[in-house]
C-alpha cells in the first residue's frame, strides 16, 4: 500500500482569503500543446483576514512571467502554486503561463474534446489553467480574450468584441473561479430567444458537433420551462443578455453550471425520439433544470467553501425535483426519487463512505460529489420545508436571495434566514447536516378507548464519521385508514424530536390502520411490524400514493426472503394485490409501472445483513428470478390486454402521457417475453420507431438468450451514433446471466468502439457491471478482478472517474468471507500501484478500512 497519505483539509481551519479580488482579465492564445495564458488580476488587502501571506493555487503550469504593478517578481514554486512578496497596499498582478489542453486526460481545467476545447473548473480545475486564489470565497468581475482560429469562441457573461479570431466576453456579476467556462471550436449553434417576467430578451444558444443539430429541440424546450418555472415559483429572473449550452462528449460529470455558459455531457442535453429513451428524455429536462436553477442558488448565491457543497447541490437538487414534479407526475417523481436514494445514499450511509451532509474534513474535494450531498441534502431541504410550511418556505427563500445576493455562504446563513422569518430554533435540526448515518425509526402501536397512540423509536448507528448521534427532528406524515378503506384521520405532520416520542389519535370508532412516513417525509428506515393484511389493506386503500406504492414494496420483500432463503413459491396474495393495482385504469399509467417493480438485489442485499444474514448474490438473483416469473404466469394474459391497451399509435411525444403509457405496455411486455418465448418482443423490436421500445424489447430478448440477432441490428443501425452505441455497450451487461457478466464486460473491451478514456463509454460498461449485482459478485471473482485492472489503467489518466468507480466495492463487508477475501485481495493491488491519484488513494482507503 502507499505510505503517504494525502492532506487533510478540516472545515474548522477556515480562514479568509488575505485579498480581494476586484476584477480578473484573461486572454488565451489557443493551441493544443501551447496555449498561453495572460492574467492580470486587481488585489487589495483584506481587512477582515488575519493571514496575508499571498498564496495564488497552479498545478501543471510552466510560469513564463510574473509581475507587480509593471515590475517582475521572483515567486517561489510548489507543486501546489506559488508565494511571492506583495505590498500592503492594492497591487495588479500579472503573469503569463503555459498549457497544454490535448494531454489534459483527467476533464479537469482547459482540455480537448474531439478537436474542441473546453473547461471544467468545478471544484479546483481553475488552478490547472492560470495561478490565482482558487477557492469558491473569492468573487470577483472576470473579463476574457480568446484568441483562436475557431468559428466559435465562447465565455462567461454578456459579449463585448469580436473579430474573426477573436472574442472578448465580460460577466459583469462576481463569480468564484469554479465558474469559469471556456469553449472554441467547431460548432453549429440551435438558437431560441426567452422573454423574461420584466420584459427583458434574453437569447439562448444550445451549441453542438456537425451532425448534432437535430438532437437541440428538446434541450431548447426544457430550458425555457425552466426559466419560466423559475419566476413563477421562485421569482427568480435570468440576469444576462444571453444563455450558452454546449454539448461535450468527454465529460466527467451530467453538466456544469458556468455562469451563462453551461456545458453539458452530450448525454445529458442531445435527444431524439429515435435515438432517447423516455427515461433520457426526463434526465435531460431535469439536468438542464438543475443546471439552469443554480443561476441563482449556486452562482449568484455560492458557497463559502467546499465545506457547503450541500448549500447549492441540496437546494438545486431540490428545486428540480420540484421542477419535475410539475412537468410531470409528482407521485411518480418522487417514487423514483426514493429509489434512488435508497439505491445509492443508504449504502454510501451504512458504510465506508459514510458521511454527513456537511462533512468535516476531506482530502479530495472531488470524492464528495456524492448521493449525501445532493441526494440527502435534498432530503433536508424538503424536511425544512415540510416543518416550516409553504408559506414560510417561500418567505425565508426570499430573504435568503435578498440578504445574501453576490455572497459566499455557509449552512448557518441557510438556516438564519428561516429562524428570522420563522421565529423557531434550527439548532437541533441542525444535526441533519452535522451527523452522518440513516435513522431508523421504530413504532409500536397501542389502542384503547377510541385512542390509537403510536410511539416512536429513533436510533442512528454510530460511526468513525458520527461516533456518538443524537437525536434528530424528524417529520413524520402520518394519516389513518379505517377497516372499510376510508381515511379516517388526514395526513398529520407528527414532529419528533425525541430519542422516543409519541403521538396520539383520538376519537376513532374502530381501530385503524396507521399509514406512516406519508410522501417519505424523511430519509429514514421504518420499521412497523404491520401484518401482511394489514399491508394489503394498504396497497388497496391507502390514498397516500408513496405510501400505497411503500406497502407493495414491503410485501415484495416479505415475499422474496423465503424464496431467496429457502426456495418457497412466491405469495399468491401478494401477486393478487399486485395484479390487481396493475390491472386499475384509474391509475397513472407509470404508476402502475412502478408497482410492478421489485426490490433490486443489492437493496435486497442490505436487508438480509441488516438482519444477522449473509446475503448469497446468486440466491438473491434467483429468487427474483422466480418472482418475475410467478408475476408473469399471474398476469397471464392479462398483461397482453393491459399492454394492447396502452400501446401508443400517436406521433411520438415525451410527454409525461405518453411516457407513462409506454413504460406500462413495456413492463407487460417484459413479462410475456418470459411465456411466449420473445414472439411480441422481436415483432416490437422490428417495428419500433423509437429507442424507448426499439431498446426495451431488446432488453426482453436479450434477457431470455434470444437477442444476439437483434443486437447485431442494433449495432448495425446505431454504429455511428456515439451515445445509442453506449446503450448497447451496457444492455449486453446488465442482461447478461450472473456467471457470464464479467466475461461480457470483458469481451466488449476489445470492441474497436471501447473507447476506455471516454467517462461515458467507460461508465457504460463498467458502471453496467458494478450494477448486476449477481454478476460482479461472482463467486469466481472475475468481476472484481476486472474492474480493478481497468481502475489501475484508467487512475493515471482520469483519477475522477476511477475513484468514483471504486465506490463498486463499498459495501464488500456485507458478504461472506471468501468474497471479502477476494476483495480485500484486488484493494490491496490497486491500492499498491505506484504513483496512485490522491481521488482514488483516499475513496480506497475509506472503504479498504471499513469494520
């Protein structure tokens, strides 16, 4: 293993800055191996630091001049940056660098995408481009020069100037160097105009690759809906005479939220009906919603440093959940959201990478872009929102923008601004940003007299991040549901704040059935010994649409253990109940989709260790192996009338409608694919005209070994097509049978299109490998050796995607001792590579280390 272990930065060290900025101008003469890089900075003393020493971040910089006010300067030189001698007094420096963008592998700073260059300065890639105090508290006016032969040359802000090779730009609003964009090259713009709720016209500009453009409307649409959304709801106002997007295939993250200029991973911005899913359809409305939202809580509003990540991730992630709940349907929305977060923040929770919503300390900025941060903060926000009222939500927000406009903030602020416009202490909720772990919340139920009393247990596990939790406020929504399937008692905010609590109901004639945790008003795990009727009688009455959704999952899981654990039959009354849901036209649609799901295996995983058990994958898989097919006998052909039924004939549209009418009529056709041998599945891929059904009936054919023509079809049609093709890649891994998973990843990485440096390509087939559970947790340990040796190839070049991919091993310590021991053994070989990036050398560590 490496003995040196990276520096630890610890949010009780914060000091301010020595200096001021007051404005920046750059200019940039262009060249893949060469460009050069002019700064000319304006700095004054900073009367509330304590610390003056000038200290101005660079990595990977050849310093070619430094000057003072005219008059060069000997600067001292680390890998970190460089210190230099400055008067007590305002002072302009200046200093020309050298880069080279066509060997910056790693996405981080000025780089080249297919010929185009482009930047990612979140969170410390702005040091890799010039020398300056790169740190989210310094705010400052930046004005840029681009010289360059490219048709188009873009930055920040408003234009000033521009010649045939040349553009000047000026954001005339203070912006911290994360938000620092650039982009040149090639590229062919799809333009549109919004006017603003105060008569102002702003132009807006989606810039892609020749042979893009037809894949622009859709972005173009969802960007106007979230402008317009923004004032309705927020009141919140564009504020630059234009807005840039500009799609990159080389990308680390979904987008970034430059100050009018966003770029955006190409997945994440270019759709088609032929070439999109529904489900790409509504990433990218929600992306580009997110993206757009930070305008004002991350770029006008921004963090004091990376300590706050949550104070614009948490806030935006919430605002587009809102976002997406209005487009479309807000049951559905936050179903998913639910999902997700159970998929990906409970485990980051319950293990290794545990972490509070606002850590303490870190060693990478970048290994804390996490599903806690965003996820989690998420949930916060809403549980605020949740104990304050709409009402007061809405007036807090707007004394948040009104107090600290053109600030760098810290949570305290967030919270000041609905203790004053409240009136109530935040200090105990305060806790939900300061303590890492999931709660779990136990109720037992007592009734007498007409009197349903529940009490409530909270318990958080302790932790090396939260050594010792306390308790937490936790909104629970609650509401009763009478034995004829009325509700008897409204949804009811019961608010704990207690190690143990309870609440009582009054005045019931006859004894109800509880329905708890309405709407997930709080990202903890409920534990209520309800019994299986009582569940069902849930799933049938409740009018908590969450809730109702929450009973079937529940009794899916009651159901799937005895099959996991003993080979039992799945329970009839459970496959009645759902059959039932599905087959009610009064339903969503998608909704009814979202019954048919089941617990994935992974989620089903932690329950059996959270239980004492040691979960075995291919048990696991095989037992939902047997659901589904008990599902599918079931329904019989029941399912070939519902999917008749919603088959769309109309032009395609990506609507909320449409959408959930297909997901409907493609979770039915999955379920006649494993009865009728592929038949509907191969007459639907055939006559498909668009990728929603062309890749679902795929996925069904692959499924049952019956796809390998279909796939080559596929290929054939969608070869040049970069992101369909990523599709491909993955379906091949995820459809794959647990014994064979890793040996397709394998197989697919000497395809000619494995382009392993590309994040999307390499994601599409890795990530799709982490995903199948029962295929990387091979008791062969094929799909752990795998992905360490291409971890180890791809650290050197993109140490951000390595260590985000490392996360595949954080919950190793739930299985049994040979696959630990296969583990520890490929952590151990990544973790003894010379010359280990710092990102991947600390995600390893933590999880290497978990007990």
């Amino acid at each position: 293993m490496r003995d040196a272990a990276p520096n630890t930065v610890y949010l009780s060290d914060y000091t301010p800055f020595g200096f001021i900025v007051d404005s920046v101008a750059l200019e940039f003469d262009l060249d893949p191996r060469h460009t050069r890089v002019k700064s000319r900075i304006a700095f004054r003393p900073n009367p509330d630091a304590t610390d003056r020493r000038f200290f101005l971040h660079g990595e990977n910089l050849r310093l070619i001049s430094a000057r003072i006010d005219g008059h060069d300067v000997t600067c001292t030189l680390t890998e970190e940056g460089l210190t230099c001698d400055v008067p007590d007094a305002p002072f302009i420096w200046e200093a020309e660098v050298e880069i080279a963008p066509i060997e910056n592998t790693a996405l981080e700073g000025l780089y080249m995408s297919n010929g185009m260059y482009c930047t990612q300065c979140e969170a410390e890639g702005f040091r890799k481009i010039t020398y300056y105090p790169d740190r989210p508290d310094v705010m400052s006016v930046f004005t840029v020069t681009i010289n360059g032969p490219h048709p188009v040359l873009l930055s920040n802000g408003n234009p000033v100037a521009a010649t045939e090779h040349q553009a000047e730009w000026h954001d005339p609003w203070p912006k911290p160097a994360y938000l620092f964009a650039l982009v040149a090259g090639d590229l062919v713009a799809h333009s549109d105009r919004f006017t603003t709720m105060n008569g102002r016209e702003v132009d807006l500009n989606l810039y892609v690759r020749p042979g893009d453009e037809d894949k622009c409307a859709f972005g173009m649409q969802a960007l106007k809906a979230s402008m317009k959304w923004d004032e309705d709801v927020y009141g919140r106002e564009y504020d630059l005479d234009l807005f840039n997007i500009v799609a990159v295939d080389d990308f680390n993250m979904g987008a970034m939220e430059n100050k009018g200029l966003n770029i955006f991973n190409s997945s994440a911005v270019l759709a088609s009906p032929q070439t999109s899913t529904d489900m790409n359809f509504e990433r990218i409305e929600a992306i580009i919603a997110h993206e757009y939202f930070h305008n004002w809580t991350g770029n006008r509003i921004t963090c004091r440093d990376w300590f706050q990540l949550c104070l614009k991730e948490g806030l935006t992630v919430f605002r587009d959940s809102q976002f997406t709940s209005d487009m479309r349907s807000a049951p559905v929305k936050r179903i998913a959201d639910v999902i997700d977060l159970r998929a990906r923040q409970f485990p980051e929770d319950q293990g290794p990478l545990s972490h509070p919503v606002r850590p303490e300390s870190f060693q990478e900025i970048n290994n804390f872009y996490t599903a806690t941060v965003y996820e989690k903060g998420a949930e916060v926000i809403r549980m605020l929102k949740t104990l304050v009222g709409d009402e007061a939500y809405d007036r807090a927000l707007a004394l948040y923008f009104d107090r600290h406009d053109g600030q760098a903030c810290t949570i305290e602020d967030w919270l000041k601004v609905f203790e004053d416009t409240t009136g109530r202490s935040l200090a105990q909720f305060k806790r939900w940003y300061s303590q890492a772990g999931t709660p779990r919340l136990k109720v037992s139920e007592s009734w007498e007299d007409g009197i349903l009393t529940l009490t409530f247990r909270q318990d958080t596990k302790p932790s090396a991040a939260s050594p010792d939790p306390k308790p937490q406020i936790i909104p629970i929504a609650t509401g009763l549901i009478g034995p004829d399937g009325e509700e008897v008692a409204e949804t009811r905010i019961l608010e704990m704040s207690e190690a143990t609590q309870s609440f009582s109901f009054e005045g019931l004639a006859r004894r109800p059935v509880p329905s708890i945790l309405r709407g997930f008003s709080a990202p903890v795990m409920l534990e209520h010994d309800l019994s299986d009727a009582d569940r069902t009688h849930l799933l049938a009455h409740d009018t908590d649409p969450f809730n109702r959704w929450e009973s079937a999952r529940t009794l899916a899981r009651g159901s799937l253990l005895p099959m996991i654990h003993d080979g039992a039959g799945a329970d009839p009354a459970f496959l009645d109940a759902i059959r039932k849901v599905v087959a009610d036209d009064t339903l969503d649609p998608a909704y009814r989709a979202l019954m048919l799901g089941l617990p994935t295996q992974s989620e089903l995983a932690a329950l059996i260790h959270a239980e004492g058990g040691t979960p075995m994958p291919e048990k696991i898989h095989a037992g939902v192996e047997a659901m589904r097919d008990a599902m599918a006998e079931t329904f019989g052909d029941a399912a070939q009338r519902i999917r008749d039924t919603h088959l769309v004939s109309a032009p395609y549209d990506p609507g909320a409608e449409q959408a959930g009418q297909r997901s409907l009529a493609n979770a039915m056709l999955s379920l006649i694919t494993r009865r009728d041998g592929g038949a509907a599945a191969q007459a639907q891929f055939d006559s498909a005209d668009n990728m929603t059904n062309q890749l679902a009936a795929l996925a069904a054919l692959l499924h049952i070994d019956r796809g390998s023509e279909a796939l080559a079809a596929f290929e054939a049609q969608w070869k040049d097509d970069r992101l369909v093709m990523d599709k491909w890649f993955g379906l091949q891994v995820t459809q794959a049978r647990p014994e064979e998973a890793a040996s397709v990843a394998e197989a697919l990485t000497d395809h000619p299109d494995f382009t392993w440096q590309t994040p999307n390509r390499f994601r599409a087939v890795f990530g799709a490998l982490a995903m199948h559970h029962a295929g990387f947790h091979h008791a062969s340990g094929k799909g752990y050796r795998l992905l360490a040796d291409w971890l180890i190839r791809l650290d050197p070049k993109n140490p951000q995607t390595t260590a985000r991919m490392c996360s595949a091993f954080q919950t190793w310590k739930r299985y049994d001792a040979d696959r630990q021991a296969l583990i520890a053994a490929e952590l151990d070989r990544i973790l003894s590579t010379p010359k280990l990036s710092r990102d991947t050398t600390e995600m390893l560590t933590r999880i290497r280390g978990a007990s």
